[in-house]
C-alpha cells in the first residue's frame, strides 16, 4: 500500500459466502489497493466475523490508524447496534456491532446496512451517477435489500424488502434465492418481480430503480421482461458496491465529527 492510500478509507462488506475489504479512492469510487477476502466463517457469529476483519485489516497492510472505517451488516443497524437479522446468525440481534468491532480493531468503525452502502456507492459512482431526484436500489440475493436515495441523501434502513406480497413477506417470494431454490424459470421469477417492482413504485414514486446483487450481471435475462412506469437498469459496480459505499460513508461519518 502506497503512503497515500494508508489514510484512504477502509470499506468491508460482510456477505454471505465471503468477508471482502479494501481500501477506496473517493475520487474515483475505486479500490487503491488489492481487495482482500476471506470466506464467511461456517457460524458467523459476531465474534467470529470481527476476527476475520481483524484478518483483513491486517492483510491489507499499513491501514493508517485514523483511517476511516466502513463495515455493512446485512440488517438493520441505528447507531452501531444490528436490529435485525433475517438472514444472518440470530445472535447479531440486538448487538452493538460498532461497539465489538471498535474494541476487537482497536479503531474507530461505522457500520451500515449492506443495501445502503451498495445504494450509496451507485449514486456517486454507478448506474446512477449524475441522476438527480429520488434513486431507490434493490439488491436481489439471498434477501432484498433497498437503499432509498433522494439527490444524494440517504434515508437509511428502509426495510422494504419485507413489504407484504400476496400475504408474504416479499423477499420470500421475489429474492433471488428464492427464485434459485424454487428454480423458477426468468419468465416465472419476473411475474413475482413485476408484482414487487409494481408495488413499490405506487407507492414511493421514484425517479429510477437500480438493481443490484450478483444476478444483476443477468439483467438482460428478466429486466426486459417488466412492464413498469419507472426506468429501471442494472447496478454497475456489482462486487465492489458494498466496499465502496461502506468505504464513503465511514468518511462522511469521520467528516461530520470532526
Ligand atoms: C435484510 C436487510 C438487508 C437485505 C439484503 C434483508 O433480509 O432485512 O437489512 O439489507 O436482506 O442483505
């Protein structure tokens, strides 16, 4: 790492298989040195993730200590305690992430909500880049995850992928991993993505939707297939957006306290 990039933030993504992190260039929206990643421990307690961050902090070599530092969490979180945790080890619920991540790394962290930080990073360096007015992002994957962005600021913690669908809890109707474990062909998937993507536009009325997740590189195969009144187009930053959003809002945080 190079002197500069030592006082670059730092953004981690904790997902599902793996823990990724990197220094990010704000000025680019890109990494300043080689992501690091090592797979999501078997039991992801909180613990046990802490430790492999304390991994990857290390790995990436010369982190500066008052380097921002930006850590998503796949569920809710106000101020630095996990909410929710729909799809993740149930002890999270109710834990002071910022807390036992601050004491483990002995520094300072920020941590957000997964969609919020993708959502973030593809306003200022993604599929919406320059697109003003109201930008709502969807990760499809094992959940739905959504980022609510009007011109550039963020309303946190939008939990609308739990809105109720015929009945149900959306994510478990319309997720990508539902249509992975259901094997629902693109046709079949789209028909419960038209009802969601139906339902969030009258009701919130954005300007553009944006989707992400790992299926969004497979956009051509079901996003032609929706009928709807808002424009919707694929994330572009797919793997980095969660580092790079972690990354850029652990700065503003740094920003705003000093
Ligand atoms: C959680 C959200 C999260 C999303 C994507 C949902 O189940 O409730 O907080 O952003 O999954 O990981």
């Amino acid at each position: 790492m190079t002197s500069r990039s030592k006082s670059l933030p730092l953004g981690i993504d904790v997902g599902g298989s793996g823990i990724k992190g990197a220094p990010v260039d704000l000025e680019t929206g890109e990494f300043a040195a080689e992501r690091v990643r090592i797979p999501t421990p078997e039991e992801s307690t909180p613990e046990a993730v802490a430790d492999v961050i304390a991994q990857i902090i290390d790995e990436l070599d010369e982190v500066g200590p008052d380097a921002p530092v930006g850590i998503t969490v796949p569920g809710v979180v106000t101020h630095g305690v996990v909410r929710s945790a729909a799809n993740i080890d149930k002890r999270w619920l109710d834990r002071d992430a910022d807390k036992l991540f601050t004491e483990r790394l002995g520094r300072d962290v920020h941590v957000v909500n997964d969609a919020d930080a993708a959502g973030v990073a593809e306003v200022r360096y993604g599929a919406a880049r320059g697109k003003d007015g109201f930008v709502i992002l969807t990760t499809l994957g094992t959940g739905i995850g959504i980022a609510l962005i009007h011109d550039g600021v963020l309303i946190p913690n939008a939990e609308l992928g739990h809105l109720e669908l015929d009945g149900r809890d959306a994510e478990t109707r319309a997720s990508n991993g539902v249509r992975e474990a259901k094997e629902l062909s693109w046709e079949e998937w789209a028909e419960r993505l038209q009802r969601y993507y139906s339902h969030l536009e009258n009701l919130l009325w954005p300007d553009l939707f944006v989707v992400g997740g790992g299926v969004s590189k497979k956009s051509k195969k079901f996003l032609p297939l929706l009928d709807l009144r808002t424009p919707i187009i694929p994330a572009t930053l797919l793997n980095s957006a969660g580092i790079v959003g972690a990354a850029a809002l652990a700065a503003d945080e740094a920003a705003r306290r000093h």
